[in-house]
C-alpha cells in the first residue's frame, strides 16, 4: 500500500514536496519514494538495521509533529552498486505515520557514517 507523503523541504537531492512512498514487491522493508520525476531506495530501518537507534533533535520532532516514538517511521537511503548496497545512516528520512509528514534529517553530534555497509542477510 503506497502512502502520500509531504516534505516541508525536499529530501536532498530531489525537488517538490509530495512524494509517493510505495513497497518493493518480494522485497521486505524496502521503499522507493517517488515525486517529481526523481526516485529514491529506502530500507526501512526496523526491519534492516533493528540496532540503528538514532535520537532527532526537539526541532526535527517538532518539525514532524511526532507525538511518540512509535508514530515515526524511520527509512536509510539505500544506495545500490556494483560492490554492494550502502545506507546513509547520518541523514535518515523520518516520516510521521499519524500525519505523512515526513523529512530527511541530519543527525547532531551522533557519529553516524554517510555511507555504511549493509550487510547481506
């Protein structure tokens, strides 16, 4: 089931602020966010990293309108090559499920790689 989501700024890279969120078929907590022409991978870090933990600041969370952890939905950008798939765990896409408000955050003095391994499971 894809979900509308808007971003009160773009997620880098991309531009406009409605995105379609949309489930990879076969793939398990894997996402691909589509809007204006442009499209990102996104693992959904619950399922793929259960460890990654990050804390957002109380201007992300108020940004967001999170009124509780579990209404956040927290995605990596996946990053597929030839020697494998990297995820960007400094800058996660967090999205509201109570509202579809979502938005790309950097992460504060947390020591987070832009580009971490995933590993194959």
């Amino acid at each position: 089931m894809s979900i509308d989501v808007t971003f009160p700024t773009p997620p880098f890279g991309l531009t406009g602020s409605a995105f379609t969120l949309t489930p990879v078929s076969g793939s398990e907590g894997l996402f691909t966010l589509v809007g204006d022409g442009s499209r990102l991978f996104l693992l959904d870090a619950a399922v793929h990293l259960p460890s990654y933990a990050p804390v957002l600041t109380a201007a992300q969370v108020e940004l967001l309108g999170l009124s509780a952890p579990e209404d956040a939905m927290l995605l990596v950008v996946a990053n597929p090559g030839a020697d494998g798939t990297t995820v960007n765990l400094l800058a996660p896409v967090v999205v509201n499920a109570r509202t579809s408000v979502g938005a790309q955050v950097i992460l504060e003095d947390q020591d987070f790689p832009l580009r971490a391994e995933l590993a194959r499971r």
